[in-house]
C-alpha cells in the first residue's frame, strides 16, 4: 500500500470538538493511497499549508504501516531547527491518518492495531476551553455527571481567590451526582509564577482535595514545577502541548512532573508511546489531554501507566464528523470500526 | 483470532565452534535451545526462541482464549498478574517468550514481516562483528573478523579483561582485519563484568593509548550505577550495559543516574513490548540502545523499529540448526525479508534429530563467573586458551 496524495478540507467553524487551545477552526485531513483506503486526521486549521508540503515531500510513495519510521523521518527532517507550533502539529496529524490507515489496512480498529485490549479509559471532564458562567458551569458538570458518569472534572482558575473557591466547589457539587468522593484538576493556564501557585494552591488544599495542577508558570521550568510540588499535596501535571519527547527529558530528571500529560494533537500516537513508555520507567501515571472524536481513548489499553482522558465533548455535536469513542459511565469506550473510528458525514 | 493452546520444544545445540569470554575464556560449545509454539484457533503459529520453557504454564491461563493481536495489554496482564512475585527469574522468562510468540503472531496476523508491524521503515539493521573470541587464536581471530568485514561489516567488539599485553595484540588483529570494509574500523571491548569499576578505568586508559573504543561494555556490574557511572566520567569510551537486566524498572536507576551510554538490549528484558519500552526510555534521555545477538539474527526485526538503534551484534558461531530464516547481511546491514513474523521456520525434522540424539561436546552455556573477578585478574593459565601456549 502507497500514500498518493492529501485531500484537507477547508476551514471549518462549525465544530467545536476540539480542546482547549485547538481554538475553534479545524480542519480534517484525508490521507489517499493505492489500496482505495482513506486515512483521517482532524487538526486545527492552521496546518493546511505543512501538511501538503510534508505529504508532498515525505508521504507520496510511502507505506502507512511504516508508521513509526515515518513520523521519525518527518521528526528529524525538523530538528536542525525546533519545530513550530504549526509544524508539529501538522506532523502530529498526519501521523494520526498514517496510524488510521495501519488499522484500516488490518481491518481493525486502532486500539487493537496498537496492541491494547478494548479500551474503558478512565474519563473526566474537562471545561477547558470553554467560557462558561456560574450557572453554566453548575449545568455543564453536572450534564457530564449524570449523563455520561464523570466522576473527575477539571477547571481554569487563575483569576480571583473567591472566585476559583466559588468555581470548584460548584464543579464539585455537581459531579458528587456521580460519587461522593469527584476528583478535583485545576489548570491555572500559566497566569501564576511558582510562589504564587504555591500560595494559591495551599489555600486551595485546605478546602479542597486536588489531584493535579497543571498550567503552572513555564512548562520548560522544571525546577520551580519541582519547588511546587515539594510544596503541596496535589500532583503536578506537566506535558500539555509538548511535541517533542525531549521536552518531558527536564521533568523526568528532576521528577518535576507527577503525572505526565500527553497531547497527540502536538506529538501525534508514535510519539505518545514512546513518552508514555518512558513514563512508565518512573511509573509515573500517564493521562491524555482531549482529542477530536475522542480518539485518544484508543490508546488507553496500550500505556502500562494509563491515568486518565480529558473530555471535553462526549460527543461530537459537530455534524462534520462521528466518532465511534462513546462515554458510559465515566469510561470512554472505543468501538470496533476499522481505524480510528472518525467517519465523515 | 483466539490462542488455544502452547508447545514448548527444548534441545541441545553443539555450535560449530566455541564461544568464551573474561569469565571462561577457554569457551563452551554447547546451547540449550528452546522454542515456544503458541497455537490458535485459524491455524496459525506464532514462535518464540529463548530460555523460558519452565514457565510457561503459570503464565498461559492468562493469555488463553485472548487474540493475540492485543499484545501490549496481554504483557501488562502478564506483568500485574507477577506484581507480588515480581516479574524476575524464570516467570521473567517465561513473560518475555509468550510476549514475543504473541509479536509473531499480530505480524502473522497482518501477513508481513514483523519490523513493517512494528512501523518501521525499512527493514534494515547495521550490524557489528562480535567474536565471542577470547577462546579463539589470534588466527582464528583475524579470519572471523575478516569473514565479517567481508560482509560489509565495519565494526568489532572483542572479549578483553585478563591480560592487557593481549588484549591490545588482538584489538590490533580485529582492527586489521576489519580495516577492508573501512579506514577506521569501530572497535569495541566486553570485559563481562570481570572488573571493578577502578580497575576497569586503569585497564581502559592503558588501552586508549593506543585504541579509539567506541564502547565499553559491562565493565562494572550491572546494577552497580556509582560504578558505571565512574567509569563512563574516566574513560573516552562509552559505557555499554543493560544485558544481563530484564525490566525497565531494572533499568530505570543506570538511566536516571547517568550511569550508561549505550543500553544492550534484547527479547529476555520482558519481550519485545519490555525491550520497546527500556528502548523508548531511552530514547527520551537522548541514549542509544544497541540490539543483541540472536539466533538467525531474528532480533534485527525489532531493531529495525527503535528510534534510537544504533548497530547490532552479529555473532554467528552456528546455531541456527532447525531454523530457516528470511535474511541475510550485506555491506554491513542486516536485510530482513517479506516472510511475516520474525520471518523464522522451524525445520521440525531436525528439531527431532537432535532431539533424539543429543550432542555432545565441550562445555555448556551458560557459565560462571570467574575466580578474582571484582578483585584481582586471573590471567588464563597456560594452555586455558589457544593464545597462551602450553
């Protein structure tokens, strides 16, 4: 089987199941071979003019089940300089619609081309991303609560002292529909310095049992992340965003992270494993920060330190796409279709 | 596709020459063999090769019934179900055989070799000469490396570590008789945890005097990371080590601890999944790993696929007896063929012959540790080996 070309769609506003800083444009590419398969990926819309050029020069001819060779191919075309924002995630994207075609090619769905066994990943849900008042953050959680199970959900904070205490404890309140016990994740977006992250979140810690905080100052910044942690009981979070393995190297020296984030629209499926088996050396748990049609869930079975999935969206409301990730009772739960599940409508 | 059922074969194997280092430098010819067969409902077989026959059946209930194809969870499976125990000795074995016999089967599966399952690009794996050679005379020497460099091959690892004045003649002879296939052969030495770290600093400048080393291996013991790591900061070489550990937990302290520069690594450390995983690892803290020697060089499968491999070990002292296999080397490389899986037959005739009529001959894999090592050098005695006349 050979790649034989790119077909990326244009801007599209209409969805917004992409997270956080996806921002609200995507794009969806489509990775044609030979064999009539068509690989997808789903990316922010700046990636259109990468992503042709990498097909163009590194894709056309290839075979999709050499996956990983091909995403370090494209990684080390990259490294003479460090690859932007826009480059890595046009790479991560295009490795998602080469990993798509590896699975469509054995009819089978991705978790199982990956090795894992039928993902239940543990879900939480996460308001990132979203601008949502007092009230609709109360009807937001407790939506995810009572009709998808959630028992985790992650807030921004960052802003006013009584307004983060007043915030948490409604996302609190409305996910102890689903346990008595919601696990807590804040995400102070970098608006705090080390010390005053420390102070915020020692405040916080005496109302609130928090399991993580990421966002926190620089992410390169493994010392003051190190001080952080040392500082408080919640686990720091660190990866969000990375697209290279050697970003998580600082943290994974001086355990500066507790929990290692992975993002696979920054550093697509090839990259996760290898980071996640890293994480593994240090058992540090390893949770996925959220994906376009929940994809990500496909890759739960497959971490020996598997945490956790952000959920944004449990399901995509776009109509541009479906996926075949459902969310049952706090588990994402992926389906058996070939491939990633992304079906285009 | 579901696994029903399993087949472990063991055998001896006398090899067409012998194979020695620091610890019995005069050698062994002799190798236990063994293969794990795992079977499935549709007929297919995957196969493994290493040491974990005892095992096998305390591990198996876990696995029955399962389809292959889902590999990784069945090896964390594997691993949680050993929590207690500890994923060690024999059950490690064990572990590492089903993983691999699992690998051979989702490639099976999928009809191509194993290095295309595990995305590789090409499946391509340069190699080095590695002798095994301190039983071997400064002849037999020159001609095994010449042999290989005939092949393209353009890097050595020597067995070293009882007798400098040696030990330098022959890096000289390895080096010569690689020099055809390059102007500046890689040399490497092994010493098998014969030294201590000090003493493997001493012995290791004395020879940078006159040799560039790419590498050093194993000279400290495996876990001992102050030591490595002192030798790593003392020599120009690097330190290479990792071969005698089998998880990444094992691993984890020579890696947090700057102790190595190379990682050895191999299907025994947890199967493939382990190996990717100690490799990735790896990787990530900017190290390289280097594959093994194995038998028909099937490990070059899964060589082919790591992001940080930089050349594998080529042995080749005849073991290959009831085995076909799909590749061969050229200028240098190990070229895998189209066959799927680890691309390895089993010649089941063959594997009877010796089952029923075991070889005989010198020694047996594998051997002890020597007298002294660690503290004091015990040089071979005359006639222990062919270069120390009688």
């Amino acid at each position: 089987m050979k790649i034989t070309g790119v077909k990326v769609t244009r801007r599209m506003h209409e969805t917004n199941a992409l997270a956080g800083r996806l921002a609200e444009s995507c794009c969806i590419v489509m990775l044609s071979t030979d064999a009539g398969l068509t690989g997808i990926g789903i990316a922010d819309a700046g990636v259109r003019a990468p992503v042709r050029r990498l097909v163009a020069d590194m894709l056309v001819g290839a075979d999709p089940r050499s996956v990983t060779g091909i995403w370090q191919r494209m990684m080390d075309a990259q490294s003479a300089s460090h690859p932007g924002k826009v480059l890595s995630r046009a790479i991560a994207v295009l490795d998602q619609a080469l990993w798509d075609l590896k699975a469509k090619a054995n009819h089978e769905p991705l978790w199982k081309s990956l090795g894992g066994a039928p993902p239940t990943a543990n879900a939480y849900a996460s308001s990132i991303g979203l601008s949502l008042g007092d009230e609709e953050l109360s009807a937001w959680f407790l939506r995810m609560a009572r009709d998808h199970g959630l028992r985790g959900g992650k807030l921004r904070v960052g802003t006013e002292e009584s307004g983060d205490a007043r915030r948490l404890e409604r996302m609190r309140a409305a996910l102890a529909e689903a346990t008595p016990e919601p696990v807590l994740m804040i995400d102070a977006d970098h608006g705090w310095s080390v010390k005053q992250a420390i102070d915020r979140v020692r405040a916080m810690e005496q109302q609130f049992d928090l399991t993580w905080i990421e966002g926190v100052s620089r992410d390169r910044d493994a010392r003051g992340l190190k001080q952080l942690s040392d500082a408080i009981c919640g686990a720091v979070c660190v990866g969000k965003g990375f697209a290279t393995i050697g970003e998580f190297l600082p943290h994974l020296q001086r355990r500066s992270a507790d929990v290692i984030q992975i993002d696979i629209n920054t550093i697509g499926i090839t990259g996760a494993l290898q980071v996640a088996d890293a994480a593994f050396g240090l058992e540090l748990p390893v949770t996925l920060s959220a994906a376009p049609g929940n994809v990500h869930a496909h890759l739960a079975g497959v971490m020996p330190y598997f945490m956790s999935i952000e959920i944004v969206d449990p399901e995509p409301v776009t109509r541009l796409f479906t996926s075949g990730v459902r969310i049952v009772d706090g588990w994402a739960v992926a389906g058996d279709a070939p491939g990633n599940g992304l079906v285009l409508s | 596709m579901k696994i029903t059922g399993y087949r472990v074969e063991q055998y001896l194997m006398k090899m067409d020459r012998l194979v020695g280092d620091a610890n019995l430098p005069s050698g062994v010819e002799m190798l236990p063999g063994s293969i794990l067969y795992l079977e499935t409902d549709e007929g297919l077989t995957g196969i493994s090769f290493g040491y974990g026959g005892g095992a096998v059946e305390g591990l198996f209930g876990l696995i029955e019934g399962a389809d292959p194809r889902e590999v990784v969870a069945l090896w964390i499976r594997m691993n949680d179900f050993l929590h207690k125990a500890g994923n060690e000795g024999a059950a490690c074995a064990a572990l590492s055989a089903i993983d691999m016999a699992l690998w051979d089967l989702k490639a099976k599966i999928a009809g191509e070799p194993l290095w295309k399952t595990l995305g590789a690009k090409e499946g391509r794996v340069k190699a080095y000469a590695s002798g095994l050679d301190y039983c071997l005379s400064d002849e037999e020497l020159f001609a095994f490396y010449r042999r290989m460099a005939e092949l393209g091959i353009d890097g050595g690892k020597l067995k070293v570590g009882l007798d400098l004045k040696a030990d330098l003649r022959r890096l000289g002879i390895m080096r010569d008789a690689l020099s055809i296939a390059s102007p500046r052969p890689v040399l490497m030495i092994d010493s098998n945890e014969y030294w201590s770290p000090k003493q493997a600093v001493r012995y290791i400048r004395r020879m940078e005097q006159h040799f560039e080393l790419r590498w050093v291996e194993e000279p400290a013991r495996r876990w001992d990371y102050h030591g490595l790591r002192l030798v790593s900061q003392q020599v120009a070489a690097k330190v290479a080590s990792g071969e005698n550990l089998h998880t990444l937990a094992d691993v984890y302290p020579l890696i947090a601890n700057q102790a190595v520069d190379v990682i050895n690594v191999w299907t025994g450390q947890s199967g493939v999944t382990g190996l990717r995983q100690i490799a990735h690892m790896a990787h990530a803290h900017g190290l390289q790993v280097s594959m093994m020697n194995a038998q028909a060089n099937y490990m070059a499968q899964i060589a082919a696929a790591l992001p940080n491999h930089n050349m594998m070990e080529v042995v080749d002292p005849g073991r290959e007896h009831c085995l076909r296999w799909d590749n061969r080397i050229e200028d240098g490389y190990i070229v895998l063929g189209d066959a799927p899986g680890f691309g390895i037959e089993i010649d089941e005739q063959k594997l009877r012959e010796l089952q029923a009529h075991p070889p005989t001959g010198r020694g047996k894999f594998p051997f002890p540790r020597r007298e002294g090592a660690g503290r004091y050098i015990v040089p071979p005695a005359p006639g222990e080996v062919p270069w120390r006349r009688g």
